[in-house]
C-alpha cells in the first residue's frame, strides 16, 4: 500500500465565467466620494497544482471601461493622462503560487502591468472550492482586492481644489471577482489522478 497523498480530482486549469466575472476600481472623487468603474472585457485562468497552489493571469482590455459619456470624460480617461489606451491596450496581472488557508482565505503575490509599467502587489481575498452547477460544469471562485497607487504606472493627473487638496486620489482600489469553471480536460485527468491515488492507498 503506497503512502501517496490523496490527490484532489479539482486539480488543473479553471477559466473564467465572463458573464459571470467582474474587474472593478474605486478612487477619491473631489475628496468626497469614490468614483467607481469596471472593464467587462477580462481574461483569467487559475491552474491549481497538486500540492494545492494556486496561480492566477489575467487580462483586461482597456476600451473595455464601463466610463461611456460623456464623450470628453471617456476620452480624457482612455488618453494620454490616464490609461493610454492606443498604446497600451490591456491591464496584465500574473501570480506567483498561493496557498489557500483553512478559512478560504487568500493572500497573492503577483505582478500588475498597465502602461507598459510592473509593479509588485499583494491581493488578498478567499477562494471558493469547486462545487458542481445543474449543468455538470465544476465551478470554483476567486475574490482578489488590492490597492495601488496610480501615479507608478504614470498617471499623475490632477486638479487642485479651491479649498486645498486635489480633485483626484491616488490610490485605486481593485477589486476582483472570478467565477471560474474547470476545464473538461483538466477534469478528467484530475478524477483519473484521484482513482489512482484512491486505489493505491487502498
């Protein structure tokens, strides 16, 4: 009888709900309130490993921005000062491996690039096992928040204030949602993995 660790069947790649997944960010708006947005065009996949590490890459394009009009202030956001859309397109994250902890939650250290700029951040949130929909799909998620401040990707912009203080933040808060499926092959070689496994500890 091997002494061989159970292997998890939920085990390799998981990619995500689009419909069902979310980017968002939140910053100081005139030293009031937060000012909140989405990009709904996201790529992401986790691939779980067998020793339970998780690692995450993804993708948002930036036209993607739920900041539709008017027109000035959607431009002046995807220009030059902000985003820079025309040259830089896409938002990239990618994770080094993370373990879950008992209570579900996370902590991700990984690298954020916006503006052909990587910076180190650290995401913190929970992850949920995979659980089967009525429709035979496994699906687990991932809720990822972490604060950056935008002035190291090159967004300095800002407007004074007649009372002091600046129209704008700098920290952004993004926060992420993922819903997540399991790949039909990376299924079926998890439960071939975890029949193994069960016969050879039998």
């Amino acid at each position: 009888m091997s002494a061989s660790a159970t292997v998890s069947p939920f085990t390799g790649t998981y990619c995500v709900d689009r419909d069902h997944s979310s980017v968002a960010f939140a910053l100081r708006h005139m030293g009031v309130a937060a000012f909140r947005g989405c990009f709904s065009d996201v790529q992401a996949s986790v691939v779980v490993a067998d020793d339970g590490s998780l690692s995450l890459s993804g993708s948002a394009r930036v036209l993607s921005i739920s900041i539709v009009s008017p027109p000035e202030f959607r431009n002046h956001v995807l220009g030059a000062d902000f985003l820079d859309a025309a040259r830089h397109p896409v938002i990239v994250f990618g994770s080094d491996p993370a373990f879950v902890g008992e209570d579900g939650s996370i902590a991700v250290d990984g690298q954020l690039t916006s503006r052909n700029v990587t910076r180190a951040v650290v995401a913190t949130g929970s992850w949920s096992a995979a659980v089967e929909d009525p429709y035979g799909n496994m699906r687990a998620a991932v809720q990822l928040t972490t604060t950056v401040d935008r002035r190291d990707y090159g967004m300095t912009w800002n407007a004074p204030l007649p009372s002091g203080g600046d129209a704008l933040g700098t920290q952004v808060t993004i926060t992420v949602d993922l819903e997540l499926v399991v790949e039909r092959v990376s299924r079926a070689l998890g439960a071939a993995r975890f029949e193994l496994a069960h016969q050879e500890n039998r």
